[in-house]
C-alpha cells in the first residue's frame, strides 16, 4: 500500500495548504464586512487632498464606515473630486453633514472623516451618488508653516 | 596577420561561442518544456506519477519550510520589535512580520529553499537516469521520458511551492506572535488588529502567491533541464546539480526584484 501511504501524505500536505491560507486570509488580512457588503456612493470635492489615497479609510468618530474609492479632478477648474464607498450599514445621513481630510496621529496615514448633520423636517438624506458640499482641506504643513510666518511678519 | 590581431579574433570567436550556446540552451529548454507539457494528458496514467512526485518534492519539503519559517518570523519579530520600540510604534510588530512574510521573504526564501531541497534533487536524480541511460530504455520501449519522467516533476513543483510559500508565511506570523507577544510584550489585540488594517488580501495575499508561482515555473524548469541535459558522466551531474542551485537562485533573486517593481512599485 506504497501508494495509498503517498496519497495520504499529499491530501495531508495539501490540507496543510488550505489551512495555512484560510489563516492568512481570515486572521492576517481585512476581510472586515465595511468593504464587502452593499455599498452606496458619496462625492465630495475639496481644495486640496493632502496625501489622501484610494482605499483609504472613510470614518465617522473612528469608525471605519467606508473606503476612498476614486479620486480624479473634475470642473473648468480641476477641483480634487474623492468618490467614497459607504457601507449600506450607514445609510441614514443627512445633507448638512461635512467631510473632512484628517490625520491619524502625527505622521499617520491620511483619511477622511465625515461628521453627521443635524436632522429635521427641512433636510434630506444623503443617497447613492449626492455630492456633499461642506468639506475641509487636508492640512498641508508647508501652508500652515507659511502661514505662521506670514502672520509673524505683521507684527 | 600578426599574434595580437589572433588572440584578439579568438576573443571573438569564444564570445559567439558562447552566445550561439545560451541561445541554444535556452532554445533546447524552452522546446524541452513545451515537448513535456503540450499534448493529450493522460489521467489515469499521470495521476499516480503526480502523487508520487508531490509526495517527493512537496511533502518531504514541509518540514524545513515549516522550522525556516518558524525561526524566520521569529526573528523578524525579535529585530523589528527592537527598532520600532524606540519609536514607541512597536504596536506595528504585526504588519511589519505580515508585510515582509507575505510580499517577499515567504515566496523568495521558499523557492531559495526549494531550489536547494528539491531543485538539486530533481537534477540529480534525472541526471543520473540520464547518465544509467534510463532515459534512452524508456525510448526505446516506446514511452516518451519527457512525458513520463518531466512532466509529473514539473507539476509536482508547480504546485508544491505555492502552497510551501503558503505555509512558510503563515508559519512565520505565527513566529513573529510567538516573539512579539507572547515574549516580548507586545499588546495580543493589537498586533492582530493592525495587521488585519494593513495586510489587504489582493494587494498582498495573491500578489505573495503569484510570486511564488512565477518562481516555481522557473525553478523546477531550471532544474528539470539542468539534469535533462547534463553531461552524462559523474562530474557532469555534480556540475549539475550545483548549477541549478545558483542559477535557479540568481533567477528567484532577479526575477524578485521585476515581480515587487510590477506588482508594490
């Protein structure tokens, strides 16, 4: 029974293989339900997207709710257009919310925070593929920096 | 004609020489390689020459890709924590081990692995069949070698060293866990949480895997033909097998450097 032995050790081996990718894949890497699962558009257009990249967190109070899905420059003016894909988890927001380009600590990754509006008889919900208007730039260090020394010189 | 112009033509000479026998020997391959895998597969036959043959290469493997990649990730663990501590980020332990398991040294340090386990035995074992010429008797008896010798090899290595690479990173984030946490004190959520935040499945997972079959191909090619088409003598097959071990690592080491500028550049 050479070969049946054989066989065993190969289906073992193989086995092996399955498993060791089904740990990486579950317990390594994101597999988290916010990028699969049903999903709604949101555009936004900022003056300066800083170093925000596609796949980049959308969070509401630290909660990742979505993912930076495209960015492109749209208009006479090539304003930074962000596509975001929300999560249909979190469906209800109005359109007095704001976004805006955040930082994860000092040197961290770049990404975008929406704060929820306010909500009464008069606002409407936010739905697939609305564009919010209140948004905030990144905060680019080198402006900021020039900024202050701008404002030092007045004085 | 005087005796500097001769050398200098011989210089020449031995440059085309060469060049006409890397041309050939790549030509040689390549057909060796195409003759072996093109034509009707014959199930029943192949199966039991394929079990064999993963059980040689891929099974026997296991066990210095599970130690390598045990101690590989452990290591990572015990460096990165050292550096990144210094920079109170030592909480980036798990991705740090993850990143550098999945994307390079899980598919690179296999197939160097491979390459030397398996590889030289491959070239070993068919240069001797071609030396005892085994080979010829198998033509002779109207069986063709490069199907019934090759080919169950070369797809015995393709598809042992994915899932040896699979292994090897999985088993080494285990190592890495086993340092960072359990030793060194890094935060148990965390470590997992962060990794989970920065590994992606197709970005890292499936680019580590198409690596690792891009090396496969080249190493069990490279090793297949190295024996294929030694010279049958015993310090033919010495040189052999010592050839397929540098040139198949030259090769993972180079195309390394292609897949990661294609694939993260």
């Amino acid at each position: 029974m050479e070969s049946r032995n054989t066989q065993l050790a190969v289906g073992f081996f193989v086995i092996i293989g399955v498993l060791a990718l089904l740990f990486l894949g579950l317990q390594a890497a994101n597999t988290s339900a916010v990028t699969n699962g049903e999903t709604y558009k949101l555009y936004a257009k900022f003056d300066n997207i800083g170093g925000l990249k596609e796949r980049s967190p959308v969070k509401v109070g630290g909660v990742v709710v979505g993912r930076v899905s495209k960015i492109s420059l749209s208009g006479d003016y090539y304003e930074p257009l962000v596509e975001m894909t929300i999560s249909k988890q979190y469906s209800e927001f109005s359109d007095t919310t704001s976004v805006s380009i955040l930082t994860s600590g000092l040197l961290g990754e770049q990404y975008i925070g929406l704060n929820p509006g306010f909500i009464d008889d008069t606002v409407e919900m936010l739905k697939d593929g609305d564009q919010i208007y209140d948004t905030k730039s990144a905060l680019v260090l080198e402006d900021l920096i020039g900024q202050f020394l701008f404002s030092q010189g007045n004085d | 004609m005087n005796y500097w112009g001769e050398t200098m033509l011989d210089r020449v000479a031995a440059l085309g020489r060469t060049t006409l026998d890397t041309i050939a020997g790549a030509g040689a391959a390549f057909f060796m390689l195409m003759r072996a895998l093109i034509g009707k597969p014959n199930l029943r036959k192949s199966w039991p020459l394929l079990m064999q043959q993963m059980y040689s290469v891929g099974v026997l493997s296991l066990l210095i890709i599970v130690v390598s990649g045990l101690f590989i990730g452990m290591v990572l663990g015990l460096q990165g924590y050292t550096i990144l501590v210094d920079f109170g980020a030592e909480q980036s332990l798990g991705p740090m081990v993850a990143l550098s398991l999945l994307r390079e040294l899980g598919p690179v340090v296999t197939a160097l692995l491979f390459a030397g386990r398996a590889g030289s035995a491959l070239t070993a074992e068919i240069g001797l069949m071609k030396a005892t010429e085994q080979l010829s008797s198998l033509e002779m008896m109207g069986v063709d070698p490069l199907r019934r010798v090759i080919s169950p090899r070369f797809w015995a290595g393709f598809y042992s060293m994915p899932i040896l690479a699979i292994v090897f990173s999985a088993v080494g984030i285990y190592g890495g866990y086993l340092v960072g946490v359990r030793w060194l004190g890094v935060d148990d959520g965390a470590f997992w949480s962060v990794m989970q935040s920065n590994v992606e499945w197709g970005q890292d997972i499936v680019n580590g895997i198409i690596k690792s079959l891009v090396f496969a191909f080249v190493v069990t090619w490279i090793a297949l033909h190295k024996g294929y088409s030694c010279t049958p003598t015993s310090v033919g097959i010495s040189r052999a097998t010592t050839s397929t071990v540098v040139t198949a690592s030259l090769a993972v080491l180079g195309l390394d450097f292609v897949l990661t500028a294609l694939m993260f550049g």
